[in-house]
C-alpha cells in the first residue's frame, strides 16, 4: 500500500511572505485528512522561512494523521522537536542560504551528530527516518546508526532533463530499494521535486510506500484547490 505525506512548507510560505496569519497551514491539514492523505510533512528550518514551532503544536493536536518533522542535525532543533514529539521526524540536510534542500544527508561524514540526533529522539518514541542519497554504503550507515527508516533524495531524477538521465537515476533508486529491502528491516519513502508528470515514472518501485510531496501540489491548488489537488496526486500514486 503507497502512502501519500503532503508537505505544508509552502502554505506557510505563502503567509510569511506578509507576516499575516493566512493561509493556515492547520486549515490546509484539515483539508488534506479530508482528501485522503496519509500523513502531514513539515519543515522547521533554523531560519523559521515559513513553518513555525506553533504551526507544529497545533497541527499535532487537531490532526489525527501522522505527522512528520524534517529537521537538521542541530541539537537546537532536536531539542525542540524532541519536545513537539510529533509521530515522525526525518533528518535532513539544511543550509541556511538555500532554496530548498539541495541533497542528502551525509550521515557518513556526520555520523556522531546524526547518530546522537536519533539516540534523542527515538528516547522520546519519535519514529526516525534519513533523508539520503540512494547508494549502498550511505543505506549500511543509516542502519548502523539505528534508523527506522531512510528516504531517498529523488532531486536528480525530478531534475533529468532526457529519457536517458531520468532512466539512470530510476534504475539508480530501484537497485538501492531492492538493496535495502532484501537486506534490512527499513521502511522506504521517497521524496523531493515530484510532480504531476513525473511521479507516474517513479510510482512502480514497489519497494517505496510512501512519497512526500508538498511544491508541487501546493503549486497545482493555486489552480484546483488543494482537496482537488490531493486527490489528483493520490490517483496518480495509486494510493487506496
């Protein structure tokens, strides 16, 4: 069964970008449970560009979907979000001068931060996941480290500019899904740049259960409307 995590980041985005109180992105949750997601993504960046730590308390107290914190390996970050206690969390890289996050975790040149990031979260019954490149070794380190489970970083598929880039990066993230799942324990998601056009090429991985998806169909609800939007992405999933 493939999930479906709809990412909130840019409805609070759009509210920053006047400092009002609108769009809430609590009202888009509310919106997403009812058009069927599986789960709410969020990121809590340093610089507080949109998501608020407010935003986090009140969306884990009304929704009864899972919901899921991406954060940096800044014990600041996971001091707070240890104390959130959302059901999930994913470790992600961050730069504070970034547009978006621009590759995966290097949890093999970090290995003591990220390592002690999970200690302290999965102490407060946080379900962990890493948010990687899809290579063997970085797959290894993520289970040594005591994941639960690891998100491939699909930027340089969402970005493949031919047929033949984006069959190599596909064929990439198939041998690193099966890898994983012949071999260990670990749930598999997916996730960054995924739209309406390209995630139909990326939908029949079995391996992956869930996608966490937020520009593009924040994008798309300009339109459509988000419960529009939602349910246009899930078909396209093929989520139950």
């Amino acid at each position: 069964m493939v999930r479906l995590g709809v990412n909130l980041d840019h409805v609070a985005t759009l509210r920053e970008a006047r400092k009002v109180n609108y769009p809430s992105p609590l009202k888009a949750a509310f919106i997403a449970e009812e058009a069927g997601a599986d789960g709410i993504t969020m990121h809590l960046r340093q610089d507080r560009r949109h998501i608020q730590e407010n935003d986090i308390a009140d969306v884990i107290k009304h929704i009864s979907l899972p919901i899921n914190i991406e954060l940096a390996i800044v014990p600041e970050m996971v001091n707070i979000v240890s104390e959130l206690k959302p059901h999930h969390c994913c470790l992600v890289p961050e730069r504070v001068s970034e547009i978006t996050t621009e590759g995966g975790l290097n949890i093999i040149e970090f290995e003591n931060e990220t390592g002690a990031a999970i200690e302290r979260l999965k102490s407060k019954g946080i379900f962990v996941s890493l948010f990687i490149e899809p290579e063997l070794e970085i797959i290894e380190k993520a289970v040594k480290l005591g994941a639960d489970a690891i998100e491939f970083n699909t930027s340089l598929y969402s970005d493949s500019k031919t047929s033949e880039e984006r069959n190599i990066q596909i064929e990439r993230i198939k041998k690193a899904a099966k890898f994983t799942a012949e071999n260990y324990n670990l749930e598999i998601h997916a996730g960054h740049g995924l739209n309406y056009t390209n995630v139909k090429f990326i939908r029949d991985i079995p391996e992956i259960i869930e996608y966490n998806i937020g520009h593009s169909i924040i994008a798309r609800s300009v339109f459509s409307g988000l419960y529009n939007a939602i349910i246009e992405m899930r078909k396209l999933l093929r989520c139950s």
